[in-house]
C-alpha cells in the first residue's frame, strides 16, 4: 500500500519497492502486442485443427477402402451401386449399406428391415461416424431419408443417366459388383472413393448427393466429369436450392429432369479432396489437377469417351482407359 508524508504542507506520495504501476500509454502497447500475438497464432491454431480433421478424415477412408477389399475378399466382388434383383431388390440401399458389416457396423447392419418397401426407413438415422469428415459441418445432420455422409463412390468420368447408372466405365453403377481383375489400369491407378459435402440446405424433399442409404439417382457416387470443387455447378434431380452464401459456395446444384447428370468431388480442404484408390491407398488431388483437352467433355451421358482428350482426373475415376497416372495430382 503507497503511504504518503506532509512536506510543505502539502501531501506527498512515497514509492515503495515494487509498488509501480503501467501508465496508459504502457498499458496500450501491451494490449496492441498481445493483440499482434493473437492475430499471429489464430491461423496457426486454425491450420493445426484443420490438419487433424483431414487426418481423421483420411483415416476414415482409410477404413472404407480397407473395407471394401475385405468384402472383394468374402464375396469374390465389390458391392453394387445399387442392386435391382435377388431379397434385396427395389431396396435401393447403395453400396455401403452392404460395406456396414465390413466397417465395423455390423450391429446396424443386423437391424435393417429388408421387408421395408421402397427405400431403407428403418435404421436409416443411427449413427455412422466413418462416413463422416469433421471439415464438414453439415454431415451429421440428419436429412430426409436419413445419414449422409462424406464419402462417394466413383461412378467413372461420364455424365450419369437417369435413376441408377448403368455400366459407366467407373467401379460403381447398378449392378457392377465389381472385380478387381476388371480394373485394368491398376489398382493404385484408379479411384474407388472421393470426398463430396452434404448440403445445409435440408429441404422436405430428397436432396440425393451424399445419402449412403438410397442409391436412387446416384445419391451414392461422384463422378469426374468436372474437376475437385468446381465452379460448374452439379446437375441433380430433386437439387434442393438456397438463397446462403454456404450453399452457394459449397454445394450449388440445378435440377435436372432427363439424362446427364453430374455430381463433382467436394470437401472442404485447401486446394483439392482426398481419394481412395482401389488399392486401398489414400492420397491428395488438388482443384487445378488437369481436366478434359479442348473439346474432350462428352456432350450426352452414353457418348463413347476419347482417351486421349481425358485429363489426369477422368484417368483417375476411368478403370480401362490404358492411361495409368501416378501422383502428384495436380500442382
């Protein structure tokens, strides 16, 4: 405590030891330095956590892919993209409805009620954390006709017809039950999952992209007809539409009625997705990996594609297209 003596009649303050104080001029320099400290560390904090939810997010696919060669294994193919015959048909369950026993969700798996008519209903909401990607904030929303998740399938370069997807030169489409002797570009060549992001736009009706329950309209798949992220926005029926700046950057979609649909890669890393090859491996494509040569898009869904007007990404999603690539994917 500062004690004070009278000299001239007036009181005066002594200082003790260690009894100094910031004037305000100190105490603003302090308050800007920490400040300048903050604004210095906040993107390193920000990198840090983004870096372990794409490492999550990488062991997650890590584990589907695994899975999917055990189910090669058991069952001698790959599940289909969707399955139109057998106890199962008109179900409509996409391929990791079937993976569920594969991925340590055999319990989920047990309680579904193939009886159910049309699309799965029952289960449809428990939880699958393996199809989640913590960069997503969105993905564990549940939606109408249940869990979504962040992890397609790869239905091959072209566009996609118009419910299921038939024989399209990717490793998922009705009744594929792919074999892995049928990817003739290579295992590590070639995708079998990529990242895509569930819409904040929940709507009452069926938004498809990212639903791993109903395999109706190529809800369970992406396809490389545009590029990681891109600009043009993806072509879908029942497209739910928003007015939010998220929706708009993120997820953007138009609906369309006929053939010719179109899902691209999404995430929300820096620069690219991450991808399972058929192998098992996981690796890292970045947005400006190359796409089509000039005048290389097919123009319908069933147009016959030219291999050598392919980029690097349609090489990676085609299974037969005899141009094997090897990372790096793109710049």
């Amino acid at each position: 405590m500062a004690q004070s003596f009278v000299r001239g009649g007036e009181r005066q303050p002594v200082r003790l030891p260690g009894g100094g104080g910031f004037t305000l001029v100190e105490l603003l320099v302090v308050i800007a330095i920490i400040g300048t400290l903050v604004g210095l560390l906040l993107p390193a904090v920000q990198a840090a956590r983004e870096s372990a939810r794409r490492s999550s997010c990488s062991n997650n696919m890590k584990q589907i892919a695994l899975g999917l060669q055990n189910h090669h294994d058991a069952k001698g193919c790959l599940p289909s993209g969707q399955t139109t015959s057998g106890p199962t048909a008109g179900k409509r369950a996409s391929w990791f409805v079937y993976l569920l026993p594969f991925v340590e969700y055999a319990d989920v798996y047990s309680k579904i009620n193939w009886s159910t008519l049309g699309y799965l209903s029952s289960c449809s909401s428990s939880p699958v954390p393996v199809v989640w990607c913590p960069s997503d904030p969105y993905s564990r929303n549940v939606k109408p006709r249940g869990i979504f998740g962040n992890y397609s399938g790869n239905v091959g370069a072209m566009a996609i017809d118009y419910a299921w997807g038939s024989g399209t030169d990717g490793i998922f489409y009705k009744e594929s039950q792919m074999q892995m002797k049928k990817v003739t570009d290579g295992l590590s060549k070639t995708m079998v999952i990529a990242e895509t992001l569930v819409s904040n736009s929940l709507g009452s009706n069926y938004e498809p992209r990212g639903c791993i329950w109903d395999a109706e309209l190529i809800g369970y798949g992406f396809n490389a007809r545009n590029e990681p992220n891109s600009g043009t926005i993806d072509s879908i029926q029942y497209c739910q539409t928003s007015s939010d700046s998220e929706w708009q950057q993120w997820t953007p979609c138009t609906t369309v009625s006929s053939t010719g649909r179109s899902t691209a890669a999404r995430s929300r890393h820096l620069g690219g997705v991450q991808v399972a090859m058929m192998d098992g491996s996981v690796g890292f494509v970045t947005n400006s990996v190359e796409s089509w040569a000039v005048g290389g898009v097919p123009t319908a869904w069933n147009t016959t594609l030219d291999p050598t007007k392919m980029g690097v990404w349609q090489k990676l999603a085609c299974r037969y297209d005899g141009q094997a690539v090897s990372p790096p994917f793109g710049d």
